[in-house]
C-alpha cells in the first residue's frame, strides 16, 4: 500500500487507462461512499489474503536493486499467504473439515481488521491543506456529518464509513468495532473465501466428469432449453 508507482517516462497516458462501460452516475456522493469506496476496501481485503507482501504487485522492471531483492524474498514466501497456505494445506492433506475451516475464518478474520485499520489510517491522510478527498471523509467516518443524508435516502448505511461511531485515533482491534453494514459484508466475504478453498478439493471431480462428456453434447447453461 505505501509502495511506489510503476513509472511512466517511456509511456503516454493513453496507453496506460483503461476505459470501462459504465452507465452514468447522477448521485457522485451515494455512488463513491455506498459503491465504489466498500468495494475498494474489499479489494484490499483480498488482497491481504492472498499476496504476502504488496512489493509483489509492482512491475518488476521498474523497481532499484534493493527492491528487486525484496520482492525475491517476498516471492519466495508468497505461498504462506492465508488463502494460498490454506489451500496448499488443504491439497496436500485431501481434506477441509470444520476444524481446518474454522482456522481459516479466524485468520481471515485477524487479517482483515489488520488490513481494514492500515486502510482506514491511509485513507483518512487522503487530503492537503484545503481539501479532503471522499476517501478521507469515509475513513473517518465523517460522511453523514460532512455531506448530510439526503443524498444517501435509498442506499444502505455502507456510506456512513468504516466505523462512523469511533474516532480516528482509536484502532480497530475486531471485526465487531466497524459498522454493522460492513461487519456483514466482510463476514460474507470470508464465507465465501472458505468455501473457495473448499471448492478446491471438489474442482478436479467436476473437470474429470465435464471431460467424459463427448464434446458438443454437455449440457450446459448456454445450450439448455426449458421443455
């Protein structure tokens, strides 16, 4: 997250942005606050599950000899990731029964908080003198304050911040010190990563059986006709 930019000297802008197909947004405050920034910190969730160290993200070619080292060293350990060293140990065994499961959720759960606080610290630095970014708004949970509610009548409360009843400089230590909305969220989200890992012991049955079908006659959801 503190790491720096892949560098751009030998490249133009527009052959770096990419363009997505979206519709187009009326309400800028609901979308940023209740969309866009949650599904950010998601993001950021997962990505402390699977990568073990953010050096591993940057284009290799653009970092000095010292980094290019640390990310060897971080390559090398890329594998004790929660969600990697998980499915590796799930693998390597055949099994993921409620005791390997419950582990994961724990650690996941330990991971995310770590990740959600380093988030909301960053974020919320996310200003200058004379002006703040949204993101710094909802890491501090000042939204509501800040903006008011009416531009958030129909959205759920994932717009209030990460934990709009706690102060900045009080840490969240557990998953229980964020808001409600998000709590539930990242709750379903590690539901969902333990069901991945799971779903890693079942995949190689399934190729096996997709397969033996003789190509052209599975039927799948695109050739399926209701009778």
């Amino acid at each position: 997250l503190n790491l720096p930019a892949p560098r751009l000297s030998d490249a133009r802008i527009d052959d770096v942005m990419v363009t997505k197909a979206r519709p187009s947004v009326s309400n800028l405050p609901r979308y940023v606050f209740g969309v866009y920034l949650p599904t950010l910190l998601w993001g950021c969730i997962l990505d402390a599950w699977i990568t073990k160290d953010p050096i591993l993200k940057v284009r290799f070619a653009s970092l000095t000899k010292d980094e290019r080292q640390a990310w060897h060293d971080a390559a090398s350990h890329q594998h004790e990731a929660p969600v990697p060293a998980a499915i590796l140990k799930a693998q390597g065994s055949g099994n993921f029964g409620r005791r390997a499961s419950a582990s994961l959720r724990t650690e996941l759960r330990t991971t995310a908080v770590e990740r959600i606080e380093m988030v909301r610290k960053q974020w919320f630095e996310l200003k200058n003198c004379k002006n703040r970014s949204f993101a710094s708004y909802w890491a501090e949970g000042s939204v509501e304050k800040s903006f008011g509610p009416s531009f958030f009548s129909d959205t759920n409360e994932l717009w209030k911040g990460i934990a709009p009843d706690r102060d900045i400089d009080s840490p969240i230590t557990r998953l229980a010190d964020v808001s409600t909305d998000l709590m539930d969220h990242v709750t379903d989200l590690i539901e969902d990563m333990v069901t991945y890992v799971g779903w890693t012991l079942s995949w190689p049955r399934f190729v096996q059986i997709i397969r033996s079908i003789p190509q052209g006659e599975f039927r799948g959801d695109l050739t399926w006709r209701r009778s």
